[in-house]
C-alpha cells in the first residue's frame, strides 16, 4: 500500500512543488540526488573517481512536451559528455528517450540520441539508454535498435519485473550491446509484471545468469547488474566465479545513496561497480520513486523532515 501510494504521489508534480518550499526537503533530496546543477555533479564524480570507482551520471527528466525542451535537454548531455572527457573520467551518462523528445517526434528523438552518441563515440563513451513505464518500452527498444544501426556505443536498459524481459533479453544479446538489469521501480498491473517481490528477485537472478552466459558475453554482451539487493549480488558473484567469468566483462550499478554497505565488499571481490549520480532540478518523480522501493528510505526522509531529529 505504501509503495503503491508514493509511485501515484511520484505522478502528482503539484505534490513536489509543496514539497519544495521546505528546507529539510532539499537537504533530504541529496541523499539521492547530489547536484542540482551540472558543477555540482561533477564535483561528485571526481570524488568518486579519486576512490577509485566508476560511475554514471544522468540529468534527470522526462516526457518534454516541446521541440525546444528536447534540444535542450540533449545540449545539456553534450555538455555532460564534454566534461566526464575532459576530466577523463570514468563516467558514462545515461538518458531516457522522452527527455530527447520522443513524445513529440521518433526523427527528433533519434536526432538527439544520435548525436549524443555520436559526441560520446569520439571518446570512447557508452551511451545508457534507460527504461521508463511500460508503455515505453517497445518505442524504448525500437529506439535502441535503431541507433545500433550505427553506433557501436549504445546500451540499453532492461526492467526484471516485467514477463516479456526474457523475450527482449534475448532479442538484444545478438547487437552485442550493453544491458543494464534493474528489478523496475513504475506501478505496473500484474497483467505484465510480477506483483510480489520474490518473483521478481528470481527473475532477476535467472536473467542475471543468462547474462552471464559466455555464449551471450561472446557476442559482445556487457552486463552491468543494477541491484541492491545483497542476495542478488552475492548471486550474480557466484555465478561467476563458477564460469570463470572475467570480472572486466560485466559490472554490477548502483544508485548514489542506497546500498553502500556492499561497495567495500563488491570491490575487495576484484569486480567493478559503477554509481549513478542523478543531478538536476527536475528530482521530484525520481525521488518519490526511490522511496517507493524501500521503507527505510521513507524512514530516513522522515527522520530528517522532524526538526531536531535530522
């Protein structure tokens, strides 16, 4: 009940425009969002490249409704692009399609993806193309697949959740591309997805094996395995060892904020962990939807949103 409440709260901009008139609510927010301009998420990343570990960025936002709004969003990347290059980071930024304006046009959406990549290409950098609700999801693929014509650089996401990731798993493993697993964090009806969460772990943990086949990692495959979860983790750690899989090939992905108590042991393992660093103003959906995903983030907002208690 409490999950299904905040992922409609996630849904009710109005809501986080109350939300912002208090302080504690933006001192809140960096626990998952550390930037609200692009200096202030470099300077993040530059952190956690001086410990030694790799990270993500994305520039948060969703479904633009003009022309104007998408070109700009997709200058924004270019700018992001430019600044994990320079500082040579080991950085790779991820996106979502509606922010590049997918709602309005497929041509306009393609247009800024590709040159997104292709800015990205010139230095080496994987492009991750994120998954939203499920109505996304085949434009999502299309999409994917479309930029695979031509760049090498493109990686998509792929949601645990929903039945048909089997499917599309295997639809993706011949583009030898990369593919993020996450369990998905939209309300979805049980129609498409799994209602409980211990099916949805053991699917996670069937398609996670399934990345890890050599066969799949033979094609070109690079699995980046986005959990928190640290029986899924552990997993994930097994299988590998047990084929013997290189620990360059694939990575696990976590959210900056959540599950920093298995960073030490992840990395004391030899495997690489990436953190993604959301910034921006635009925090409101993806928060609500980060403490639709575990009580006790809702119980550390709480904590801080009782004066004297923070």
């Amino acid at each position: 009940m409490l999950r299904t409440s905040l992922l409609y709260l996630s849904q009710r901009p109005g809501f986080g425009r109350f939300l912002a008139r208090f302080q504690f609510t933006r001192r809140t927010v960096r626990r998952f969002v550390p930037g609200f301009d692009l200096d202030e998420a470099v300077s993040v990343l530059e952190r956690l490249s001086g410990e030694g570990q790799l990270s993500a960025i994305t520039y948060l936002g969703e479904n633009v409704s003009t022309e104007a709004d998408a070109r700009a969003a997709a200058k924004v990347y270019a700018d992001v692009v430019s600044r994990i290059a320079e500082k040579r980071l080991p950085c790779v930024p991820s996106l979502k399609v509606t922010h590049m304006g997918l709602d309005i046009a497929e041509s306009l959406c393609l247009e800024n993806c590709s040159a997104i990549l292709e800015a990205a290409r010139r230095d080496g950098i994987r492009v991750w193309f994120d998954m939203e609700g499920s109505a996304y999801t085949d434009r999502t693929l299309a999409i994917v697949r479309k930029l695979r014509e031509k760049h090498e650089n493109v990686a998509a996401v792929l949601q645990a959740y929903l039945y048909r990731t089997k499917d599309d798993l295997e639809s993706l493993i011949p583009l030898g591309i990369g593919v993020r697993l996450c369990k998905g964090c939209y309300k979805e009806p049980s129609s498409i997805a799994f209602p409980k969460k211990a099916d949805v772990d053991a699917n996670y943990a069937k398609l996670a094996e399934r990345m890890l086949r050599e066969d799949a990692l033979g094609r070109g495959l690079y699995p980046g395995l986005a959990t928190h979860d640290p029986n899924l983790v552990a997993h994930a750690q097994a299988v590998a060892r047990e084929r013997g899989i290189d620990p360059e090939k694939w990575e696990f992905q976590m959210l900056y904020g959540i599950g920093g108590g298995l960073h030490a042991g992840i990395r004391a393992a030899g495997n690489r962990l990436r953190v993604l660093v959301p910034y921006g103003e635009d925090w409101y959906g993806f928060f609500m939807r980060r403490l639709a995903e575990r009580p006790a983030n809702v119980m550390f907002f709480l904590k801080h949103a009782i004066p004297g208690r923070a």
